[in-house]
C-alpha cells in the first residue's frame, strides 16, 4: 500500500520546532503579564484617589454655599434629606471623615481581615494636616507612622493646613 507522494499530519522534528518556537514566545512575553496583578492595584487606587477628590471638592461647595469654607473646624450638611453631617477643616472633610464620606470597605488596624482595605488616620506633623493612609489588608502591611509615606501600594488624603487657600493633598504610590 503506498500514499502516491502524500505525507499526512506532523514529523517529530516539526513538533519539537513548533515547541521551541512557543516556547521563546512565552519567555518573550511573560514579563508583559506578570505585573498584571501591581497595575490592578495601582488601577484600584487611582480610582480610590478619584474618589477622594470628587468627594472634596463637592464637600467644599457645599462648604462655600454655607459659608464655611475658612474655619478651622465645622461641619456640613451633606446629603439632601440633612440627617448627615460631614466635619470639615478649611472647608475640605477631615481625614477621618473621608474614610466615612466614601463608604469604602475598610477596617482600621492590623486585626481585622475581613475587608480589601484597611486604613490610618496618622496626625500631622510639621504643621501639616492630619493624613488618611489607605492600603490593602492583604498586604500583611501595619501603618502606624507617617514614616511610610515613602511605601508603595497606598493612597494617600491629607487635610489642608490653613485657608489662604490650600487645597487637600492626594497622593498615590504605585504598586511595584
């Protein structure tokens, strides 16, 4: 019985071949993946900063439309049926309150392990304000000092220091 010429389906060598090639393919790239998983969190941050300013900035108009934009401390009404207050400094919400404000699923401290996010509210120092510090719980992570502006994966809010005007500071630090 003879295949009149015909070769049909793969030789071994053209399998190894195509498995090598593959296989240069694979190693060229996988650098491009493996950093999928930092640039979710960093992507999930920014949104988490967005959020900070949209927040900010609608509390200080609702600060400027009451008059309270220069006070050191006060609190608006900000929600349309006035059963919630947010308290302000200079007209922006307090660190502490921002956490509220946002409604993030956030726990504070290093105990708990039930949320994405855990979250510190460092006092200023230097004659800056007060400073929310946001990161992920799986991180492992514990931030009870303001010496960890210098940390990756955290979101940073701080308060405004006086009313000439200074604005928040929002400040995210990429993940690595």
């Amino acid at each position: 019985m003879t295949l009149n010429g015909l070769k049909q389906g793969f030789t071994l060598i053209e399998l190894v071949v195509v498995i090598v090639i593959l296989g240069i393919l694979a190693v060229t790239a996988a650098p491009y993946f493996i950093n999928l998983q930092d640039d979710a969190r960093t992507a999930d941050l920014e949104g988490i900063k967005a959020a900070f300013v949209t927040e900010a900035e609608l509390v200080y108009a609702k600060a400027l439309i009451d008059g309270k934009e220069s006070n050191l401390s006060d609190s608006v009404e900000y929600t349309a049926d006035t059963s919630k207050t947010a308290a302000i400094k200079y007209g922006y919400p307090t660190a502490a309150e921002m956490i509220n404000l946002l409604g993030i699923d956030a726990s504070e401290g290093a105990t708990s392990t039930d949320t994405d996010f855990k979250y510190k509210v460092t006092p200023g120092t230097g004659g800056g304000g007060d400073t929310l510090i946001i990161y992920f719980a799986s991180s492992g992570k514990v931030y009870d000092d303001i010496k960890y502006y210098t940390e990756s994966c955290i979101v940073f809010y701080t308060e405004p220091i006086d009313a000439n005007p200074s604005d928040p500071i929002f400040t995210v630090e990429e993940c690595p």
